[in-house]
C-alpha cells in the first residue's frame, strides 16, 4: 500500500519568465518566488510533510551575470534572516545542503546562526540547496566513505548531506522542463517524479496538494512486482 510522502523536493523553475511575462526585471522573479517559498514551506507543515528540500542555488548558478547572482544571494539572506520568526512560530527545522561552507564568510556565519536557532524545531525539516551539485555531493560522500574504510551503497548514503532526512517520496520540477539539472541524483533513484506547467511564482498550496495527491495514487515497486 502507498503511504503518504514523507519527503518532497523541489526544483522552483520559472522565476524568470514569470517576470519577463510581466515585464518586469528578473530579480522581481525571484521576489514572487521567495513568496511563494514562504507559503509552501507552511503548506508543506500542515499536509505533514516532515521535510521538504528546495533547490535554491546550484552550484552551475554561478554562470549567471554577477548581478542576478548578488540578487539571489541577497534574497537568500534576507529570507533566512526575516524568517527565522516564521520558522520557529511554525515549528521549522532549517538545514542547509551543498558545499554552502564554501560561501561568503557572512553568509557562512548567518546559516550557522539560523541552524542553531531553528535546531530544537520538529514539526517540518526545511532543507535549502544552496551552492549545491548532486555530482558533488556524491564526490564528497564516496570520498568520506572511502576515508573511513568502503564504498558501499550504505555507506554512501550515509555521508550524503541528506543522510539524516527521510528517504526522498516525491521529486516536484516546475516550468515545464523535464529534467533533473544535477538536483538529488541519488536520492531519486526511487522516487516518483512529478512536472507542472505552472511558473515557480505561481506555485501554490493547492498545486503541493495536487503533487501528493498524485504520489498517493501511484504505487511504488522498488523494482519489485
Ligand atoms: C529558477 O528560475 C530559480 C532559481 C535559479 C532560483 C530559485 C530561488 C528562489 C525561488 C528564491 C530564493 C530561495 C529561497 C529558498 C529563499 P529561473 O531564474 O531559472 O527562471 P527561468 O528559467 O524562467 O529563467
């Protein structure tokens, strides 16, 4: 029987043709998209997700001009500071995902503040992908797990940065692109994929519902019959 996710993860595409719709600036994209984070993560609580991963910053993001980078590293900040009331009035652990320790040195100190302050928090892990590649990920995981003695699967999966979140139930893609852009290589191994047409800004409630609705539906083989 298909019990419901546990785990959803998001790549939030669209932010910039939503805005060039409106014609308005790309960083007025990214503004609608912080929005809409805001409401999903308090969605994702109430439907009783126990985690949600969004994918905010890859490391290929990085090719972008300088300014949209500032922009999106800005929001971030902001985001995660202005929300640190949020988090805790809607009982949310932050984690972040990625090399983020690779980060601006007041970016750094900020994430470690804000970890520390949400990690009493139970109801919903929010896990942010920031400066994140599953590529590189998975370099770092196999090399700690060579470092400590086997490249196993289980061992493997043990450094991935994920390790301690609930195996991944849903992987959710918006704007209409059908593929994984390095995001949770392997924690996709088994999960169900999930691609709408809306526009990461226009993403709501009722869209999350739609995604789990849809995973609920669908029965998980694992490979079995
Ligand atoms: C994709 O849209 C979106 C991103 C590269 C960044 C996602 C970031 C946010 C939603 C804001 C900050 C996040 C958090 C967690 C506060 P795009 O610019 O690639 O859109 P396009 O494909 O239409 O150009």
């Amino acid at each position: 029987m298909t019990q419901g996710a546990r785990h959803v993860a998001i790549i939030m595409d669209g932010n910039g043709r939503w805005a060039k719709k409106r014609l308005l600036p790309r960083v007025a994209g990214h503004k609608a998209g912080v929005e809409a984070v805001r409401t999903i993560v308090r969605a994702a609580g109430d439907m009783g997700l126990e985690a949600l991963t969004l994918y905010a910053f890859s490391s290929e993001n990085w090719k972008r001009p300088e300014e949209e980078v500032s922009d999106l590293m800005g929001l971030m900040k902001r985001f995660i500071l202005s929300d640190l009331d949020e988090f805790a009035a809607n009982d949310v652990k932050l984690k972040v995902i990625g090399n983020w320790r690779a980060l601006a040195p007041d970016v750094v100190a900020m994430i470690d503040n804000a970890l520390e302050r949400t990690s009493g928090n139970k109801r919903t892990t929010l896990a942010v992908a920031l400066n994140y590649g599953a590529q590189d990920e998975l370099v770092r995981a196999a090399s700690a797990a060579a470092a400590a003695g086997a490249i196993t699967a289980e061992a493997i999966e043990a450094h991935l940065d994920t390790a301690d979140m609930p195996p991944l139930d849903l992987l959710i893609r918006t704007s209409g692109e059908v593929r994984l852009s390095n995001f949770l290589l392997w924690q996709s191994a088994y999960a169900e994929l999930y691609f709408t047409d809306k526009l990461w800004p226009d993403f709501a409630p009722a869209d999350l519902q739609a995604a789990l609705d849809q995973f609920a539906r669908r029965e998980r083989r694992y490979g079995g019959l």
